[in-house]
C-alpha cells in the first residue's frame, strides 16, 4: 500500500483523492476550476501534454497608447469648448434628449464605424449632457 500503481491510460496514482463537485460559479473561482490543469508530460489523460513556461508577453502599443492622458484629455476639452461638437454629435444629443437611445447608439455605430466605439461615444454624449444639466441646475439655484 506504500507505493502507488499508476494507471496506463492517465498517468495518476489509481488511489488518487476522489473529485469534488462545485455548487457555484464564484465557488469554481475561488477553486480555480476555470484555469487550464497544468500538464504531466504524459502522452495520455486529462493533463497530458509537453510541460512548457509561459513566456511574459510584453505590453502590446495599442495597449499602452489607450491609457488615460491628462494632456490629451485637456487638449480634448479646450477643442470642445471652442469648436463644440461636430455634427454627427450633435444628431447624437438631439436623440439622447427625446429619450432615444437605441437609435442613437444605430446612428453613432454608422458613422464611427463599429459598435463598441458607437457605444462609447453615445456613452460619452450621455455624460456630457448630464454636466451641462447640473452646470444649467446650479446657475438656476443661484
């Protein structure tokens, strides 16, 4: 009983610890059900396959040029505040005030060209537009 016997077809003691069932998602978590096993270097089984090192992969540059700017956002609001807004953007705040969202989000998507950045800009619309309610909601107060 000292030595294990190890199956031909896994590679794994045949008295190895009986498999425990996870009740929730946040419990496969925590037990880290949902990363990859590590492999044994055997041919066969759940955890076959040759044993390798990840390699840390570098920062992509569109990675690293996403990040928040402070520069760039000022530069961005100097522009707004001279220029104002474009005319597509302009359409987009007409549609969020009469409470249409979806056909803004259709409207922002066509012209910027994918949905995500359509999301984003109708995202970003939205918010100037509650700025300038408070802004407009304080003058009144005063």
């Amino acid at each position: 009983d000292s030595k294990a016997t190890v199956s031909v077809l896994n590679c794994e003691p045949l008295h190895a610890a009986p498999h425990t069932m996870v009740a929730t998602w946040a419990q496969m978590k925590t037990a880290g059900a949902k990363t990859p096993a590590k492999t044994s270097g055997c041919v066969r089984g759940l955890a076959k396959g040759h044993q390798v090192t990840k390699l840390e992969r570098p920062i992509r540059t569109n990675q690293r040029q996403a990040l928040a700017k402070k520069k760039l956002a000022a530069v961005k609001e100097v522009v707004l505040e001279t220029a104002g807004f474009t005319p597509y953007e302009k359409r987009c705040v007409e549609l969020l005030k009469v409470q249409r969202e979806k056909r803004c989000l259709r409207f922002a998507k066509r012209r910027l060209g994918t949905f995500l950045r359509g999301k984003k800009k109708r995202e970003i619309m939205g918010n100037i537009m509650r700025k300038q309610a408070a802004q407009a909601a304080k003058k009144q107060q005063k």
